[in-house]
C-alpha cells in the first residue's frame, strides 16, 4: 500500500472535515435561524460590548510537528529535517470577549523527533560530520495544555452573525505540558552482549545518560547535574488566519512556536560522562552511539573505561571538549496546525431588542 505523505494526510483531513460540515449544520438548524434573525435585529452601541455579544465555540485541529534542538541538522536556531514531522491533534474551547479579543483553552496530543544520522549532513567538516558520528535519534510523545489571548486584526463589535469573512490573528500565552523522550535500544551492549530491550522503544530519562542518575566527583565534567522534570511550561505564539464558512463553522489555520525551558526534549544537552559511571550496560549503550556506525571498531580509537571496548576519539569519553549536546541553548517545537470550529450561539431570551 503506498503510504501517504503528512502534507496529502493534513489535506484530506481539512476535506474530510469539511465534507462533514453540511451534515454538522442541520443540527437544530431550525433554532438557529431563529436566533439569527433575533440578533440580526438587534443593534448594539460599538462602544460596548455586552453579553448578548459574548459566544464560545468548539474546535477540533490536525498538527503538524517539528523541532529544533540539538539533534537539528545544524546548529542554527531555526534548522529542522522537513522530513521528520510529525502529527498532532488538538481539542479546544474558546470564548470570545470582545472586539477583536478572544481566550482559548486546547488540550494537544503529538509527537516530535529527530535523528543524527538521518538528518546531519555528513558532508559537512564544520558541523554536519559530528553530528553524524554522534549517531544519536529520539522521539517525544507531548501531551500540552495551553491556555492563549487571540488577538483579531479585523473586529467584530456586533454578535457572530456580523464577525468578518475572515480575518488574520495572533495569539500569545501559556502551556504546560507533560513530554518522555525514548530512543529504540540497539541489538547489544557496548561489549556485544545482547541486550533484552533490543529493538524496543527505551525511555531515556530514567537511565540518565549524561550521569543524573550516576555519582559524579566534583572534577567530573557533568558534576552537579541533576535529572531533568518530564513536565515543562512553555511560552506559545504564532500567526494565522480564520475563514467564515457559514452562521456557525469557522476554517482555521495558523503557525505557531513553543519556546520551551528545558534542553531535554531529545535527552540531550551536556558533555560525555565517564561510561563506567552510568547505571547499566543499556544506560551506556544509549548514551554513546557512536560504535553503531562502525560495527564497535571505531576509526580513530581511545579507552572508553569498559574493558574492551574502545571509543571513537571526541565520543563517548569524558572530556571537557567532549560535548554530547548545547547545554546554552533551550529546545523549541513548532506547529502549525488547521481547526474546524462550531459556535455555541448564545442564549439572547434575557436580551432586549429593539
């Protein structure tokens, strides 16, 4: 079966929803007329904006996923492998509360991953060729909580029935979110013992791969690191747009960032610790990959501390120039993400018309 692409997949998403529209729109459809017809008589003072005005909607989104970090191809800011991005699907509520300014609240689900030897130019002397030998890759499945001020460029003074045909937006807040980087566990130890987890996905942060789990002296180079919290906050922003569809459906799309102050979406941020130190052979295999790529006989060999077993020179051995990740730099995802949203049309049997 030929697989479908996540650009074709997000598309037929926004078809399939909008198919389902026409169906959705029948619903009590009779007592929205009504309701429409009331507010369109009605006239309100621009200046105010009272709880005639006032409505929430629902909203269901598809996400696209990506990530900058320290496994990006390179070490710019903004670097990412297209090709790694992931899905995500969001559920919101949203109540707006005046002219132009709306509050939402979204519960998302999605992942984000990377990988050295996918997306690291080997080619590159500078930059590409480290990240190659460093060999590392993760995935991070992110459940976000976000609650954001929506900011209308185009307002509305009046009742949804008069809000704009479409109209650009920005939006800004917070989110907390819970996230578990993993990795898949290779075939054996760094001895070539075979390992139980081989070929499963390993979560990361509880075998302390930079040594937060490990007893570190003082001259160590990680000393003093601490295990890091698999709940974040986060700083969400972005742009976007928001299409009128009929008196209750809005199309919605919109590119957004998540600063986040955490290095440890892909467990990596520090330098190589000392192997021996680390908790387990699996904890150790994880932590250097290096030898994966050259079947445990690396080209330019030095001690690892395990008996046996040699490491590529700059990989996988403690050393102050031995970095594994950026520690200065914070990880950030993005997502851009297409949502269908229902009005809930608000109850006018208090208001008064004239």
């Amino acid at each position: 079966m030929r697989k479908l692409s996540l650009p074709c997949f997000l598309l037929l998403c926004v078809v399939m929803l909008a198919g389902a529209e026409g169906a959705f729109a029948q619903f009590n459809r009779s007592e929205i007329k009504k309701s429409n017809k009331r507010m369109g008589s009605y006239r309100g003072a621009k200046s105010k904006f009272g709880k005639e005005k006032i409505y929430e909607s629902i909203g269901f989104s598809v996400n696209a996923l990506n990530y900058y970090g320290d496994l990006s191809p390179t070490p710019k800011k903004i670097s990412t492998d297209i090709s790694y991005t992931r899905p995500g699907f969001g559920l919101s509520y949203a109540r707006r509360m005046g002219p132009r300014f709306t509050m939402q609240a979204q519960f998302m689900f999605a992942t984000i991953s990377g990988s050295d030897a996918e997306s690291a130019d080997k080619s590159d002397v500078n930059n590409g060729i480290f990240r190659y030998k460093r060999n590392l890759s993760f995935r991070n499945q992110i459940k976000e909580l976000s609650v954001v001020a929506v900011f209308d460029l185009f307002e509305n003074s009046a009742t949804y029935m008069s809000r704009a045909k479409w109209t650009p937006y920005v939006y800004a807040g917070l989110a907390g979110f819970l996230h578990n980087p993993q990795a898949k566990a290779p075939a054996t130890d760094l001895q070539g013992n075979a390992l139980p987890q081989a070929g499963s996905w390993v979560d990361l942060a509880p075998l302390g791969t930079e040594g937060q789990h490990s007893t570190l002296a003082p001259t160590d180079v990680n000393y003093g690191i601490k295990p890091y919290s698999l709940l974040q906050v986060a700083i969400p922003f972005g742009v976007g747009a928001r299409f009128r569809i009929n008196e209750v459906w809005d199309l919605s799309a919109d590119v957004g960032f998540r600063y986040t102050f955490t290095d440890y979406l892909d467990d990596v941020s520090a330098n190589y610790v000392s192997l021996p130190k680390l908790s387990s052979p699996l904890a150790q295999a994880m932590s250097y990959r290096t030898n994966e790529l050259y079947g445990g006989n690396p080209p330019n060999p030095t001690p690892s501390g395990i008996p046996g077993v040699n490491a590529e020179a700059g990989y996988g051995t403690e050393h102050p120039d031995n970095k594994r990740g950026g520690k200065n730099e914070k990880d950030i995802y993005t997502v851009f993400s297409v949502k269908i949203s229902y009005i809930i049309a608000p109850s006018f049997h208090k208001a008064k018309f004239r």
